[in-house]
C-alpha cells in the first residue's frame, strides 16, 4: 500500500495509524506506517492527493498544460497511461504542440480550463483583458504544500486542524493573469476541496466574467448525474437523469441558492445505488447564485464545473488585487450513494458547522407561528410556553409579529422595537417568565429585508435594492436590503445586537422570504454593477460573522422561507437550517430523504405541527408527524392547548424518547433504507458509532389487506453481535439483520409509523 499520513490519526479497522517520524520500538498490534496525504514528484511535475479510500493524480506534462490524471479509488501507481486521446477533427492545437494534431486543449483533462485557446467545452475561468481579448491559457509554475487547511477570506471554508488536513497550492499563470488552484485535503473523511485565487500581476485591470470554484473532468464511464429540484414547500428532490450529449445544468439566479436547485451535486455510474457502484459528489459552500454544469463531450467525457452563476457575475480585477473563489467539497465513493453521504455528513458536521451547537444537543422547542400566525399577545404565549413546559419542551420560540407595526406580513420588516400593543411592557418581560418556567426563549427575525409601510423604509428608502426611475418588484410585500452597503450592515447589527442585550435570548431564527432582482446599488459604479450579487453575500457572510462571534451561545436557525438557503455556506454560521415551511409529514419523508444525501441530520430544523396540516390538508396521526420530525433537530409548531389529553401524554413521551435518541440521530450513522419517492413506504436509520445501538424510524404510506408484512435489510451493524428489539425482547444478530432483515410492524391505517430501537445485548 502505498503510504498516505504521517501524523497519529485514528484506529481502524484494528491498524495503529502512526508518525512515522516518532515511531522507534515495535508494538504488539499489526501496524500501517503512512505518511502525508499529499505526494510530489518535481522531476514529472506530477502530483498525488490521498485519503483513506481515495487518489487524486494531477500532472503538468511537458507543455505545462495541468491535467486530471485521475481521481477514484486508490490505485498507488501512475494513470497517466489511461489518457490516450486521437486527432478528432476540428479540435484547435496549442501552438507550442506544433504538428501533433492529436493533443487538444478542447479533449483533455483539464484542471481548470479557461476561455478562448482552443477548449471549446463549458469553462471554469473566462476573463476580458483591457484590449478586449478573451483567450486565457494557463501554464504550470509550481507548488506549495503546507500543513493544515486553508481559509479563505471573507468567505466560509472547511476548517481543520494542522494534524487532520494538508494543502497543496498549484501555481498557473497566462502573462500577468496567475491561478492559485487550492486543494485541502481531509484523508479520514475522503474529503478534497477546491477553490481557486484568482490575481491580476499586471498594471491594467481586466475582468473577470466567469471563475469558478471547481471543475472535474472523468475521461471514461457511462454516467448518470443526480440534481436537487424542487420549489418552496417541496425542496431538494433528488431528480437522476443519464447525461447526454451536451451541456446540463442545475443552477440559480435568485440571489440565493433557492429552493428550485441546490449548489450539489452527483455523477453516479449506471448501477450505482445506496450500498455499491461508483459516485462522485460535490457540494458548494456558497449562499448565492450558483451554477453547476456537466457537459458530455464529443469523446464521452463527462466535464462537471460548479461555482458563482456567471449569469449574475462580472468582477473588476484592479492591478494587485486578488479574486477567491467559493469552496467547493468533493468526495468519492466506490460503494455507493451511503457511503458518499457519510462522507458529507461527516465533514458538514465536523468541519463546517462551528461554535458551542455544532455537536452539542439541540434543544427541544416549541414555535408558536402555526399556532397563532399573527394573531397573539403575551398572554396568549405565555399560555402556550406554559404547556411546552409541563410536556418536557427546552426552548420557546416566538416567531413573526412581534415588532413595529406588524399584523401581516405587508409592513413593519426593518423597524426591529417592540411591538408594546402585543407585549406588555416590552421584551424582556416576556422572556423573563418563560425563563421561570424553565423554557430558554428565542426569537425570529428576517434582518436583509424591509417593508415599504416602515420607518426604517421611510427614513432610508436608498438603503433597498432597486433601480433608480424604476419601481421594484414586490415578493410577499417586502423589498431587499442592499448587504454591500456597510451603513446597512452597522444598522442591522446594531439593532439585533441590541435585541439580544435586552433579555435573555439563545435562539434566532434568521429568515430570508424572498428572491433578489433589480440589482443595482449606488455604492457601485456601472463598470462594478456586475460585482454586487457576490457582494450581497459577501456582506451577509461578514454580518452572520461579526453576530455569532458577538454572541456565541446564541443557536441560530438558518431560514429562507424554510429551505430556499439550504446550503454548506449557511450552515458554517448557522449550524441548523429550517428545512422546509411545508411541515407535513408525508411530505416531509421525501424532503429530508433528498437532503440527507449531501447534508447531515444535526442540520436539518424539523417540528410537529398541526393535523389536518396547514399547507396538505392532509391528516396524520401526531405519532407520525413525531416521527419524522425526529429526523433532524426536533420541535413543535402546534397549540398544545389544543391536543386531547391522550396527546399531549403522546407529546411527553416523545419528548422523552427523543432526549434519549438525540445522540444517535445527530452524531450516528445515517443509512436511508427505502426510496419515498418510489416505494411503498419511507425507512431510515441510524448506528451508534461503537455499533451497540440501532434506531429504525419511518412511515407506511398506505395500507394494504391480505399482504405479508414489508421485510427491510439493517446497514452498518457487526455481524457477529447480539441486538435485542426494544418493543417485544427478540434477539436477533447482526449477519441476520443485515442479511434476512426485519419485519415491519403491523400497522394500522394510512401513514402509519414506524419505531424500531435495538440495543446490543
């Protein structure tokens, strides 16, 4: 095997994994000397990046073209021999290549290809220099390798410590235009990220009109890619399609990521499913708009590239000045979708997700908006906190209403003060008697938004996006904040710090109800208009930055009208992210299916609400809706007051359950066991990490009469122990669990749920 971490990482699989440097005396366990993920050859300018399962091979070759050698499964040798490309007509040649009319930019490999000097595919980089030229092509100029992982400024990153990652920085330049490529490389997880450094060398500025974060060239196979569709209320449905000739995309222009696409994405070969076959996956840590594009090429190369839409973006690169791009997280699997998604979860969990929350327990809360909308008072909270708190709740959560002149949702956004008609006596008052009851107390609020009916509006209307002689399109009566602006970020720190000094708070749910257009900012020229989609973020980044770093005790809930901002960037400063507004649980099974492939369970808000549901109609029993609800972090949105006597006992005892499970749902293994968008019922589950402990969640769609009960195959267990069934005692080991499976429960009735919980005897 070929060696691969110098530094004590783990235990697996029974192999010390030691410093190759400190290591001097035998030991009596078999042992695997490894060195750093990261390898170079200076002779051949090659370069090899290696986890624990995977290798990524880059080469300079002899022109300085930078190509993709290769990235699969460890192979510990050279690939280079697998790139074997014929003269296909048509396809230009690099000057430098003279006669050879085989080598083309437009067929090979590429790193990172660039517009304009004969690679005729979708590209990763495209600039405009001062005499209007577009061509851009890249050269080879060196490396450096450092310990530990890179950051990147103004922008949210994987982080890790020096002795769990490495960089490698790949150095191209074209004249004064040079490329820093930027790989971090996690080996315990399979995890490689990518981000590139633009930097203009020059004494002219040029312009940037496409960089992005990534591209992935894979030269052979037969492909399917798997995208995340949807709309408000019915987000990242996973959409599989085989790739055909030409370009493919998933992407948004909406001034966030959007419930319509997430910035993910998988290419899977033909037979890949859960537990085998071939996968590559990539997520982009990125809040805006975005774009992610496969292109199947003459030869039957899949290029996939993912990065800031270029639709909405043109950047000024001044002399001197450098341009960041995204990062992007990659993984691969060669044994399915599950394993990919473990990589995912891990690294989003571990790396991603920051502070006091990422893997401490989430409180269990109570959210009042479906059960009162608008309509409420403190008493009429306090009533409802009361109840959350005598059922075993840890937090009440008020949501909108509570501010300015707020009854529904066409005024009051931007005047962040009390609403004394609704709360007597303000704020604090309110939140000191939850406190009592033993409830923590959070808040919502929606800060890059106005009303035009507001005073923040009236005293600044030039704070808002909109063109100048236009008038603004309206979405839920509301109109966008410019985030560039850095009077409208001091404002709205000010007034939600200003909130959280005032009482007691630990929670916000941070929402977002709206997509942005009409672009246009008076803090930037017409040349710098192109630049202020990425801006937004970029402000919004540096608020989320300054607030969590003010206030770190304080959990905040990403929102955007539930999952239109579901993305890696969010939850870097938010470690949980309401999944959807649409809280029904049926739905909720296909919902929370499509995003457990890229993101963890600990990041998906998830609560009970009430029955008939308030966006379905449809009816569920409020064990059902617990159910599902549990996968992710658990709360309610309902009038406890309201339930019958035997459900608010339902309710207690979920809660409790709950509290027991919460280890193993967040910090466990994730298998999904059913497809909901196909079969007959929804089944997941989770492994503790020592493999004692086994939860089956999930729901029977319909019933149906005269039928065997549905067997399901258990994933992740060891074989050789004994798992006894909470519910009637049977003991059963693992080689059959994972072999003959389990039976299903009898149920009754339509969306049926479905608890199984085993523990090792």
């Amino acid at each position: 095997m070929f060696p691969l971490y110098s530094r004590k990482l783990d235990t697996y699989d029974g192999i010390d994994i030691i410093d190759i440097n400190k290591y001097k005396k035998p030991v009596n366990r078999k042992v695997m000397v490894i060195i750093m993920p990261i390898k170079t050859d200076t002779l051949t300018n090659s370069f090899r990046i290696l986890t624990k399962n995977t290798e990524y091979q880059i080469k300079a070759d002899e022109y300085g073209v930078l190509k993709r050698v290769w990235y699969g499964r460890r192979v510990d040798c050279d690939m280079e021999y697998m790139l074997d490309y014929p003269n296909t007509g048509f396809s230009v040649n690099p000057y430098d290549a003279a006669h050879n009319r085989n080598y083309s930019l437009n067929t090979l490999p590429l790193e990172y290809p660039c517009d304009g000097a004969g690679d005729f595919r979708v590209p990763a980089l495209s600039v405009i220099r001062r005499d209007g030229s577009r061509a851009l092509d890249l050269r080879y100029t060196g490396f450096k390798v450092l310990d530990g992982k890179y950051s990147i400024p103004g922008l949210p990153a994987v982080y890790a410590e020096k002795d769990e990652a490495q960089t490698i920085e790949i150095y191209l330049a074209d004249g004064d235009i040079t490329v820093t490529l930027r790989y971090g490389v996690l080996p315990k997880y399979d995890i490689i990220t990518r981000s590139a450094v633009i930097s203009n060398k020059g004494k002219s500025a040029v312009r940037l009109e496409n960089a992005m974060s990534m591209c992935l060239d894979i030269p052979y196979g037969e492909w399917d890619w798997i995208h995340f569709e949807g709309r408000h209320a019915m987000e990242r449905i996973p959409e599989r399609a085989p790739l055909i000739h030409g370009v493919q995309e998933s992407s948004s222009k909406r001034g966030a990521s959007s419930h319509q696409q997430n910035p993910s994405v998988i290419l899977c070969d033909k037979t890949c499913s859960e537990t085998s076959g071939e996968c590559y996956g990539a997520a982009l840590m990125y809040s805006g708009s975005f774009k992610t594009q496969i292109e199947y090429d003459q030869v039957n190369q899949a290029r996939l590239v993912m990065g800031i839409n270029p639709d909405l973006f043109s950047w000024e690169l001044k002399p001197g000045d450098d341009f960041h791009t995204p990062e992007a997280i990659m993984t691969y699997s060669a044994e399915g979708f599950s394993k990919l998604s473990h990589n995912f979860h891990r690294v989003i969990r571990n790396n991603v997700c920051r502070g006091r929350y990422k893997t401490a327990k989430r409180p269990v809360l109570l959210n009042n908006w479906e059960a009162t909308y608008f309509n409420f008072d403190d008493e009429k909270l306090l009533e409802i906190a009361k109840k959350a708190a005598e059922l075993g709740a840890d937090m009440f959560v008020m949501d909108d209403g509570w501010f300015g002149k707020r009854d529904s949702d066409t005024s009051g956004l931007g005047d962040w003060i009390v609403n004394e008609n609704k709360l007597k006596g303000g704020l604090k008052p309110l939140v000191d008697k939850v406190r009592k009851m033993g409830l923590k107390f959070g808040i919502w609020i929606e800060p890059e938004m106005v009303s035009e009916d507001s005073d923040l509006f009236r005293a600044h209307p030039e704070w808002v996006i909109r063109i100048p002689g236009r008038n603004p399109a309206l979405c839920r009566s509301q109109l966008v904040l410019d985030m560039t602006r850095n009077d409208v970020r001091d404002y709205l720190y000010n007034a939600i710090s200003a909130i959280l000094n005032s009482a007691d708070i630990s929670y916000i749910k941070w929402d977002m109800n709206r997509s942005i257009c009409d672009w246009y900012s008076d803090t930037l020229t017409s040349v710098n208009m192109g630049e202020m989609p990425h801006r937004y973020v970029l402000g919004l980044y540096e608020l989320l930055e300054k607030i969590t770093s003010d206030f770190p005790d304080v959990l905040i809930e990403g929102c955007s009208g539930g999952g239109g901002r579901f993305d890696a960037g969010i939850l870097y400063y938010c470690p949980q992210i309401w999944c959807s507004d649409n809280t029904d649980a049926y739905d909720r099974t296909k919902i929370q299916y499509g995003t457990s492939f890229i993101y963890p369970l600990s990041a998906v808000g998830s609560h009970v609400s009430a029955s008939p549901n308030h966006q379905t109609g449809r009816v569920s029993s409020i064990e059902a809706r617990a159910v599902t609800a549990m996968a992710g972090s658990f709360g309610y949105e309902l009038d406890l007051n309201k339930l019958t006597d035997e459900e608010k006992e339902e309710v207690k005892n979920q809660i409790t359950r709950f509290k027991g499970y919460d280890d193993l749902i967040h910090n466990g293994t994730y298998h999904r066991l059913s497809d909901p968008l196909r079969d007959k019922f929804a089944l997941w589950q989770y492994v503790a990490e020592d493999k004692s402990e086994i939860l089956v969640h999930g729901m029977i769609f319909r019933q149906e009469p005269n039928m065997l009960r549905y067997a399901v195959r258990l994933r992740g267990l060891s074989e050789e122990r004994l798992y006894r069934l909470e519910t009637d005692g049977k003991v059963y080991t693992g080689k059959a669990l994972m072999n003959g499976g389990i039976l299903l429960p009898h149920t009754w009735g339509d969306y049926a749920p479905v608890e199984l919980h085993f523990t090792e005897v």
